[in-house]
C-alpha cells in the first residue's frame, strides 16, 4: 500500500512537471510569436492590398473644357473621360447661365465618368436672381459636390460671404461642401486685413477672420511656387510651407479639412516672340507641389490649370496667355503626362492616409530656412512609439494619427534630379507596420526598424501598429 501511494505521487509529479513544461513552451511560443521580426512575402502583400477598399484623393481641377470643345454631349463625355483617364476626379465649374447649355452638357458628362463638380458662384454669388438660378440648375445633380462662392476674396468681402454661405446651406441643404478659395500668403497686404489681430500676421488674421465670419466647410488656397526665374525657388518654396503651416494651423484650430491648388501651368505674354511669366513645373517639381501639400494634411488638391487660354476666347477671365494640360485647340501637352503619372502614383495608395489627421513633423538635414517657416510648436524630435529618423538624405516626416494609430507621411525633400535616398524609422519596439507608395502596398512586417528608399520629391506613407 505504502508503495502504491509512492507510485501515485511519483505519476502525479510527473504528470505535473509535463503540464509544466508544456505551459512554459507555450509562453515561451507566445512570447516569441509576439516580439518576432517577420517581412511579408508578395503575395500576402497583394492579397493585403486586393482586399483593402481604401477611399479616393480628389484631385481637382480649374478651367475644364470650354464650350467650343463640347458641341455635343458626345463631345462632353468624351472629354469628362479624358480628365479621369488623368487621375483627376473633380472639376471647378464655372455657373455661367447663357451658355447655350454647356452647364448641362458638363453636367452630364461629368455623372457618366464618376466626377464631381465644384460649381464656382464668382459671377452671380452678387446677383440674387441668378444666385438662385445657378444654384437650382445644379444642386440636384450627383455630381455637384459643393460651391465656391467666390475665388481669392478680400476680407471686406466676409461679412457678405457669411451671409451668402447662410442661403446657400438654406436653400441647397447641408450636404454641400461651402467655401472659397483664398488668396495665398503673398497677396497684397490691403486685401488680407486692414489690421492684424495681436499675436498674428496678417495672413494668420485673414484666415482666421475668414474662418469666423464665413464658416466654410473647408479651408482652401492657392499658392503657387514655380516663377520665370528659377534662383526665386527656394524663397517661393519657402512662403509656400509658411503658408501650408498657417492654414494648417487654422484647420486643426476649428477642425476644418484643409486642401488647396498646385501649379499645372505657367501664365504671361508672348513679347517679340519671346515668353514673359510663369513656367512649367517638371515632372519632379510637379511632384514636390503635391507631396508637400499632402505632408501637411490636405486631404483634396487640383490643378490651375486644365484648359489652356490664349486671349482668344471672349469669356476669358483674366487676360493673358494660360497653357495648362491642355491647349486650347483640345490638345494634350506634356503637362498632362505628368500630372497624370503622379495622380497614378497618388491612387495607388488607396487614401490610405485620408483617415489620418496631422499632428507634427519630423526633419532630417532639413534646412534652418525651411524649418524655420513650420510652426515652431509643430517641429518634434520623436513621436510616439517613433524614437528616431535617420538618414544621410533630406527629408520631412508629417507625423499623423487614427484612432490612436500612427502613420508617417514621409516625404524626400531634395528638390534635384539625385539618387534616390534611404529613410531609416526606429521605432522603440517590434511593430506590425505597412509603407504605402507609388506602387501600391510596397512593405509590410513586423520590426523596430523600417527603411524606406525614395526619389527626390517622391513620398510613402507608413502605417505604424
């Protein structure tokens, strides 16, 4: 008997110490699955990227196809199709109303290829008859998105806007985007304010007096960096990033998305044959524009502009030569190519950083000029789990949240043709984490180290956690 029990205690220990060991292998297992490094393959990246849904960047566009190119709704639609063959999915429409139906025709043709209108009210916001009428001969269409009330405004204009901003949601419903799109930073000073709140600029005082007084759905600008003369760059790109810094400061004060046209033109005369004005961003400059409009948050972007001008057309609004994607005969010119190679590039990201909102930045061998025109509150050394960016290249990192979620919109700010150049990301621990880029999902694992390679101007976005 004596020796049955030792038997018994003798299994019984055993039994015990096998559960034991068992149950350490399994944290052991566990641990080791959870603090792992792992990279995935191809096909789990694919199959990652098949099945996200994502959402689409509008991307805009100023002076779509005039009237002497839509003769006929075939013509229309075979125009409103080449704008979406560019990547481009929504277009300013100007409310003209004797227009031998032109309205109705882009209309059309713009439902048929899935893009979505911004009628611009400039001509008639002042005029309530027509106001009404051009509002009633758009706002039932699926297409129309939302109202420009007037472009680049005064500021003695916002009391007048606010009180227009009123009917229109009155009149039209709230499902409309209202808005205008402001001045940039350069305008002249009488146009932005007679006197600068304390503690602002006085373009710091037009958006936020703009903002107060007109309520808009969103807060949008013009700026455009690329002049006649190339040494004038880095100071134009400088005002640039002051101006994306402020009206992204003023977004984030009154949660208002931000967004705001990039350069797709040049404007001027012809003089003894010889070009006076603007120039033609490259396929790189082009890129800079964008990319740097998105690291700091827009969540739209269009293009001045799309249908070239050339002083022949008596509506023209402005005088002076205009040479867009588009000439004004209807022929593609190698803008067009270029937007459209970089909005390729854009959608193959999905949206994905459309979720996220701005936070900060990160800089790398960032130049004490341009880091200068960021908010000071802006500029951290570290985020997050994001311990540290390194790089022997340039580089500014928009650091972005969801939900608690951390995403990096990295951004190689070298402005000449170079080789491409290395990003490293140190993260304080092992992550899950995914880089979105010009071809779609490019990386996606586990690790406390990311390194993405870029061109100059080129950007990703990485999703952390």
């Amino acid at each position: 008997m004596i020796r049955l029990c030792f038997r018994l205690k003798a299994v019984m220990i055993a039994v015990l110490l096998v559960f034991a060991c068992v149950s350490c292998t399994n944290r052991q297992n566990e641990e080791h699955t959870v603090d792992a490094t792992y990279e995935a393959s191809k096909e789990e990246m694919r199959k990652v990227y098949e099945e996200y849904e994502g959402k689409e960047l509008l991307i805009g566009l100023w002076e779509g196809p005039r009237k002497h190119a839509m003769k006929t709704q075939e013509d229309a639609d075979a125009r409103y199709a080449e704008i979406r063959e560019a990547g481009i999915n929504m277009v300013y429409v100007y409310a003209e109303l004797d227009d031998d139906g032109w309205l109705e025709k882009t209309i059309k043709a713009a439902e048929k290829n899935n893009i979505r209108l911004i009628i611009d009210l400039s001509a008639v916001y002042a005029n309530r008859d027509a106001f009404y009428e051009a509002v009633d001969k758009t706002k039932d269409s699926k297409a129309v998105i939302g109202y420009n009330i007037v472009d680049e405004p005064g500021h003695k204009l916002f009391g007048t806007l606010g009180n227009v901003r009123t009917k229109l949601k009155e009149h039209a419903g709230d499902d409309y985007l209202v808005f205008c799109n402001l001045f940039p930073n350069y305008a002249a000073d009488y146009v932005l304010t007679d006197e600068p709140i304390e503690g602002m600029t006085k373009y710091q005082t037009y958006l936020e007096l703009f903002v107060q007084k007109v309520k808009p759905d969103i807060l949008h600008f013009d700026n455009y960096p690329y002049t006649g003369d190339k040494s004038t760059d880095n100071a134009r790109i400088l005002k640039l990033i002051e101006n994306l810094s402020d009206v992204r400061n003023a977004g984030a004060k009154y949660n208002i998305p931000i967004g705001g046209f990039l350069q797709s033109c040049r404007w001027g005369n012809y003089q003894n044959g010889n070009w006076s004005g603007t120039r033609l961003p490259n396929e790189l400059e082009y890129r800079f524009d964008m990319n740097l409009h998105l690291v700091f948050g827009c969540k739209t972007v269009s293009n001045f502009l799309y249908w070239s001008r050339d002083g022949s057309d008596p509506g023209q609004r402005m005088p002076g030569h205009f040479e867009g994607l588009i000439t004004y005969q209807g022929e593609r010119t190698p803008m067009y190519d270029i937007v459209r190679k970089q909005n390729t590039a854009i959608h193959a990201m999905k949206g994905v950083y459309l979720d996220y909102d701005h936070k900060a930045f990160m800089v790398v061998n960032f130049d004490e000029a341009f880091k200068k025109a960021i908010s000071d509150n802006l500029i951290v050394e570290s985020y997050k789990e994001v311990s540290s960016v390194e790089s022997d290249g340039e580089f500014l990192i928009g650091c972005f949240e969801n939900d608690g979620k951390t995403g990096l919109y990295v951004m190689n700010f070298r402005k000449t043709e170079e080789d491409e150049s290395v990003l490293k990301i140190v993260l304080s621990q092992n992550k899950d984490y995914k880089v979105w880029g010009a071809e779609g999902l490019v990386q996606m694992g586990r690790n406390s180290e990311i390194s993405v390679s870029l061109l100059p101007s080129d950007a990703c976005f990485v999703e952390i956690g």
